[in-house]
C-alpha cells in the first residue's frame, strides 16, 4: 500500500510559502510523499466583467501554474530526494483544499493567503480547512528556524483519549521533542458545574484530582511510546490563553476537533483563539466521534 501524502495547499503567497517548508520536513520525516495542491481563485478585487473571461482565468491559471513549480523548486532544496507531485484543483479554494486532505495524513496551509486582511487573524480558507478537513490540519503561522524540542497537547477532558493525543505522541516520538500534556482547570470547573474562583485547599485538592487522573489516562501512551519524555501539566487559567502561551515554546501545539467533518463547523471558541493568537504551528484533528 502507498503511503498516505502529506498534503499543503499553495497559492504564491509568503504564508503559503512557509506552510509549505513545514509541510516538506514534515514529509520528509514521516517517509510520505509531499502533495503540492492550489486553487486558482479570482482575486477578492476582481471580476470576470474586468476583462475578457477566458483571459483571464488563463491569466490565473498561469500565475498559480508558476507558484506550483516554484513550490517544486522550493521542496526540493528544503527536502532533496522528496517524492513531491502537484495538482492544480478548481471550485471554491477553501473546499476544494479542504477536501484534497481526504485519504492523507495531514493537509498543512498558511494562516493567510493572498487575499487575507491584516485586521483578519485567520484567513478565510485556512479557517474553513481547519474546520472541515477530514485529517488533521495544520495551520502554520509562523516558521522560525528555532527548534524548541517540545510538542505541546490540549487535554479537554482526562478521561477522554482522543486521536489528538495519539497524533501528538506520534510526533513526539518522530522529533525525539519531549511532549507536554496540558490539560486547563477553567474547562474542568466548567465540565462538572464548578465556579472558576476555587481557592486554597479547595483548589489544591481539584488540581491533584484532575492531575491524578489525567496521569492514569495518560499511562498506557507512556507504555507505548516509552523514548517519548511526557510531562503533565495541569493549569488554571482560560484554556485558549494558556495554550497560546505554551505556542512561544513550542514547535507545535495539537488540539481536537470534535463533530464531522463536512458537517459544518466543528471546532469551537477555543480552537478558534488558539488558532488566532498562537505564534507557532497548530494542529487541529478530527475526533471519530
């Protein structure tokens, strides 16, 4: 059986440029071919009326034919030896990514592309990949060459083990990164019908239950993937900021997605923030719910 593809969308722009570097050493270091894909769009400011039809989406079509081959380009001299194949998809540019992530490991972009605003956090597309996408998506906001050792996880609930946790484990594992399992206690207050002003032994007591817990659900991953050094850390403190704040140190942040995808918009508030405030790579995976 083929390996599944490690799938990035491209579009010319810098973000998608750096999605891309991450995307390839990432392919690279899992074994996987990279899938290169783009969607010709036309630009927010233009319209067929503004010249004729066919010119212009041959126009287009040009433009993002050239950001594929320098995508090509780019690969190879980030990850020489690459299997790397390229597909120039059409209809609209945030399904039709979205959708190229079925059947692959993971489908990488940019936080923005061409087309986004300063004043938008999150691009429009990326926003939609990450929510819809049935693999895990991974939204790189920035690339530095830094390399912290540390992959950071969001734990909702401890007694729930999700498909987030296996990813973040598996890459781990692949980097030889110690992982940080974080779970926050504003979700935990809020999950059992608590208040967030839990003070003295009263909260040192819930942290040493929550962490208890967590620590039992996290056993069998540690007998799994025993060269991976985990660390648990359990935080008091609105969940989107305190993984917005581990982002800094980390070279990536996994959280869960829960609902189908295609069904409609399955991540909720905190994925959101993170996704809008993090200062490194995030990835979101779909639970089998």
């Amino acid at each position: 059986m083929a390996p599944k593809p490690v799938v990035v969308g491209v579009d010319g722009s810098e973000g998608s440029l750096r999605a891309l570097e991450w995307a390839a050493l990432e392919a690279q270091r899992r074994g996987s071919p990279l899938r290169i894909v783009s969607v010709p769009a036309m630009p927010a400011r233009m319209h067929p009326g503004d010249g004729p039809t066919q010119t212009v989406a041959s126009e287009l079509e040009e433009f993002y034919e050239r950001a594929l081959g320098a995508a090509i380009t780019r690969s190879q001299e980030i990850a020489p030896g690459l299997l790397i194949d390229t597909d120039l998809l059409s209809g609209p540019p945030a399904v039709a990514i979205a959708e190229a992530g079925a059947g692959a490991l993971m489908i990488v972009v940019g936080a923005r592309g061409i087309g986004g605003f300063t004043a938008m956090l999150l691009g429009s597309v990326s926003r939609y990949v990450a929510t819809h996408a049935p693999c895990p998506a991974v939204v790189v906001r920035e690339q530095s060459d830094a390399v912290h050792g540390e992959i950071v996880v969001g734990v909702r609930d401890p007694h729930e083990i999700t498909e987030a946790l296996s990813f973040a484990f598996e890459e781990a594992a692949l980097r030889s990164a110690d992982l940080v399992a974080v779970h926050t206690w504003h979700t935990f207050l809020q999950a059992h019908g608590g208040t967030e002003d839990a003070t003295g032994d009263a909260a040192d007591s819930e942290s040493a239950e929550t962490g208890s817990m967590l620590g039992e659900a996290l056993r069998e991953w540690r007998d799994k993937y025993p060269a991976v050094t985990l660390r648990q850390d359990v935080v008091r403190g609105h969940p989107a900021q305190v993984l917005a704040g581990y982002s800094a140190r980390a070279d990536l942040v996994v959280i869960g997605r829960h609902g189908a995808s295609g069904s409609g918009p399955a991540i909720g508030s905190t994925q959101h923030a993170v996704l809008n405030h993090a200062r490194g790579p995030v990835a979101i995976v779909p639970n089998a719910d």
